[in-house]
C-alpha cells in the first residue's frame, strides 16, 4: 500500500550517466514531496540502496518503481515489512559508499543492494566497483550484523568488451558467495533490450517493466522475508 512506502531520497547534484541517468527536476520533485511515515514497533525495514533503477527515474510516482511494487506484494502477503527506498538517480558505488551511512541511522532488518551498473557503464575498473560495493557491504554488516542481506546482479552492453562484460557479471555472484547474501542473478531480466518495457532511454523501464524488475527481486526476497 502506497502511505507504507517511505521514500529516503538525498537531494544532491548528480552526474549526468548515460546509462542508470541523472537527477531531473521530475526526480526532485518527487523526493521533496515523498512522506515519511512513522512505522510501528512490529514492523521491519527493507532497505533497498541503489541507483535511479530504485529510484524510479522517469515514472509518474516512486510507488511504481520496482521498490514500490515490492511494497505491495508485501502488504498482499501480509508481511510486517516496510520498504525504504534508498535509490539515488547516477549513484556510482563510489558515491553509494559515502551516502550509506546516512541511511544505516535507522534500523534495517533486510538489506537489498542494487548498485555497480553506473560504474559499468563508465568502465570503471570491476575491481574498483568490487571495493566499493565490498565496503558498503561491511558497514550494513557492522551496523546490523543481524540484518538479512540480498545481492541485485547486473550486466554490462556487449560494446563493453568481452573480459569487462564477463568481470562485471561475475562480481555480483562472486560477492554474495562471499557474504553470504541471496542473489538475484540479473535484476533487468526480461525487460533489459525490450522497447515497449523501457523508457525513451532505451535503459529505465516503464511502469509495466518496473512489474517485470519487482517480481524477479520478489522470486528471491520472498524466500527471505
């Protein structure tokens, strides 16, 4: 249900990405109107923590982010979780580990980390992006170390070169094994490359794609919950 989604959007500049996008005035707008809501002793959080594929860049509201569709998935299977959107439109995972801190000020019960497609598309080295998404890692478990944690995979364009796109893939399950975090292989399956699922970009999906994003993350995170 929508009055149980909780936005945490940080209102900053960003850097224009070509491929996860850049803050626009619709984004801002959105985050400054998003209410937080005062969640009851009996409920749990999700932090959902990534780039504007979690924010909902470009939909009309952020319940129809994949983030808000979790929401109401959960409200249906009467689950007392609440969702907090920690998604910020051109975060890289440099950027994601300073920000995370600010976010682990309230408790996290669950941990969904959706980041690293910014870095790829820049081409950022995948050892670098490994550090980033490693550090982030430990501070949820430093914080939290009761805290469930979920692992969004991700891919790279082919035009990226095959040893980056095969490293690039590989690092999400490689960092789940290690962590011990369930895994959702790719989270862009079956809307990734599909026009009518995506916006004018060609890279963030549409309402319906961002259904498509929701239930390959509930096919996991049900299983966690």
């Amino acid at each position: 249900m929508r009055h149980k989604f909780r936005i945490i959007l940080a209102i900053a500049l960003t850097i224009t990405v070509a491929g996860c996008g850049s803050k626009s005035a619709k984004t801002d707008t959105l985050a400054r109107d998003s209410v937080q809501t005062t969640v009851t002793a009996s409920t749990k959080n999700i932090l959902v923590f990534g780039d504007s594929l979690t924010a909902g860049y470009g939909l009309d509201d952020p319940s129809e982010s994949y983030a808000g569709v979790l929401q109401t998935k959960i409200d249906s299977a009467k689950l007392p979780y609440t969702i907090v959107n920690g998604g910020l439109s051109g975060e890289t995972s440099a950027g994601g580990k300073n920000r995370i801190d600010w976010l682990l000020k309230q408790p996290v019960d669950v941990f969904v980390l959706e980041l690293g497609a910014n870095d790829g598309l820049r081409g950022i080295p995948v050892k670098e992006t490994t550090r980033n998404l490693q550090t982030i890692i430990d501070k949820v478990k430093a914080k939290y170390p009761q805290a469930k944690l979920v692992m969004l995979g991700m891919q790279v364009p082919p035009n990226m070169g095959p040893a980056y796109v095969r490293d690039f893939k590989n690092m999400f399950p490689q960092l789940a094994a290690k962590n011990n975090m369930a895994l959702v292989p790719f989270l862009l399956q079956g809307v990734g490359g599909v026009r009518a699922l995506n916006q004018q970009d060609g890279i963030h999906p549409t309402a319906e794609g961002a259904k498509i994003l929701a239930a390959n993350v509930w096919e996991v995170l049900k299983g966690v919950l």
